[in-house]
C-alpha cells in the first residue's frame, strides 16, 4: 500500500524555520516526480514546490528564497526547509507523489504565529 508520511511541522514565530519530511514506501521513489502542497482554511490546495525524478527544482514566486526542496532517493525521502517563515505561510502541508497517478500525505500542520 502507497503510503505517505509527513512530519515537522509545528507553531513557529515569524521569522523562524521548520523542516518537513516526507518518508514513503510502496512506491519506486526515485521514479517519482515529488512535491509539496499547501492548504490555508478557506482556500484552494496551492502547489508549494516540486522536485522531479530528474532533480529538477520549481517553486511558487511567494516562497522563492525562503524555501528549499530536497529529496534522499536512498531514505524514500523528500525534505522541504523553510526559512524565514511568514504568518501567511499558515496552512496544511501535504506531501505529494506524481506519475502515472497522483498519491497524498496526510499533511502536517504549520502554524506561523506570534
């Protein structure tokens, strides 16, 4: 079973950072495109940033600088660090695994707050 397994996230004051992991397994991990989304309440789920199976790096304009995606083909792992964290950063982190179909994390909560 396709399993994807966030972690990391936490309260945080603006300015800080946190480190989101995603571990999965039932799935040939280096042959996936990986990503991060993101949901805030009252909005849509917003891509984050990806990484493909080919090491190629996107990222929305907001979190550009601030954010960097990874990935540990050897750990089934993918890492998103965030820096200088923002209060509009607030939302539901989910990890996401791309190819032929389309698989979820159950999502991290990251709360950026004063």
């Amino acid at each position: 079973q396709v399993q994807l397994v966030e972690s990391g996230g936490g309260l945080v004051q603006p300015g800080g950072s946190l480190r989101l992991s995603c571990v999965a397994s039932g799935i040939i991990f280096s042959g996936f495109n990986m990503g991060w989304y993101r949901q805030a309440p009252g909005k849509q789920r917003e891509l984050v940033a990806t990484i493909t199976r080919g090491g190629t790096i996107n990222y929305r304009t907001s979190v550009k600088g601030r954010f960097t995606i990874s990935r540990d083909n050897a750990k089934n792992t993918t890492y998103l660090q965030m820096n200088n964290l923002e209060p509009e950063d607030t939302a539901v982190y989910y990890c996401n695994a791309a190819l032929t179909k389309m698989y979820w994390g159950q999502g991290t909560q990251v709360t950026v707050s004063s």
